[in-house]
C-alpha cells in the first residue's frame, strides 16, 4: 500500500484572506468558522503569508479591567482609562492583516508524503500548513486535525 500523501487528506475548502484585510474582519471569519489561522493570498490566490489567532492575541494587548479594581473607589479617572482602552481596542481591530500576518511561510504540495508533513508539523510546531500549487496558488490546507481524521478512520478500517 502506497503511503499517503498531503492531497489525501487536506481540506480542499480554504478560507482565506488578502492583506487589506482587516484583525476586526479576521477575528469575525476566525470565530465564523471555527478556525485558529487562514493563508494570506493576493488577487490570483497565491500565498504571501499566514495569519493565526497568536497573531492577534500578543502580549501587547491589555486587559479589559485593571488588575485591581475597587468599586468603592472607582471614578471618572477609570472610566477615563475605559474610554481609552475602547478607543485602543477599535483601532487595533482596524490594523490590516498584513501589518501582523507571518511572512516566510512553510507550504507543501499536494504530492508531499503525509509523514513528511507531521515531521515539518511537529519541527516547526505548526498548527497548519497551506498546501500550494507549482504556481504557489493555494490549493489546500493540513491542519493536525486533518491528520488526526486521517488516523482515526485509517484505525476505524483495520
């Protein structure tokens, strides 16, 4: 029996997105699909980068409280910071996708062994890898998921 390749069980539907894509619009596909990251493509599909919720959630971003609060002494000094933070939130919603997407991005092809894949899956802890054409169009994508689906039917077969 021939090993199995990436094209066996990738997922052939890939939600993507293109740079001028905004972190408020990624986040809406992101919870829409139930997904961690999607490729970054440009107008022919290929790929130029990904973009994964780590991407969004950095250690950049504060809290929404403050780490003490006490509602006895609460005033308009932290309504003020509320406001700020609010206003912080709406702008960063609004930076582009390419301003934090991850460039140098790690692809197979569709031929690529499946075992291959786990080693560059398990290396490089990736959470996904976009599978690409000869031309670098996006064709699929491997996600850990995938490979587990792969496992659990191939057990379910013998």
């Amino acid at each position: 029996m021939n090993e199995k390749q990436v094209k066996d069980v990738m997922t052939e539907r890939v939600i993507s997105v293109k740079r001028k894509t905004t972190v408020g619009e990624l986040c809406e596909i992101l919870l829409k699909n139930n997904i961690t990251g999607v490729p970054v493509v440009d107008e022919d599909n290929r790929l130029e980068g990904m973009v994964t919720d780590a991407d969004i959630i950095t250690e950049n971003i504060e809290p929404i409280f403050p780490i003490y609060f006490d509602p006895l002494i609460a005033s308009f000094a932290y309504m003020d910071d509320f406001k700020k933070y609010t206003m912080d939130v709406k702008e960063y919603l609004s930076t582009k996708v390419e301003d934090i997407m991850t460039r140098r991005v790690k692809s197979v092809k569709p031929e690529t062994l499946l075992s291959d894949a786990i080693k560059i899956m398990v290396k490089d802890r990736l959470n996904r890898i976009p599978v690409v054409d000869s031309e670098n169009r996006v064709t699929g994508i491997i996600a850990r998921a995938d490979v587990l689906r792969s496992l659990v039917s191939d057990a379910a077969k013998n």
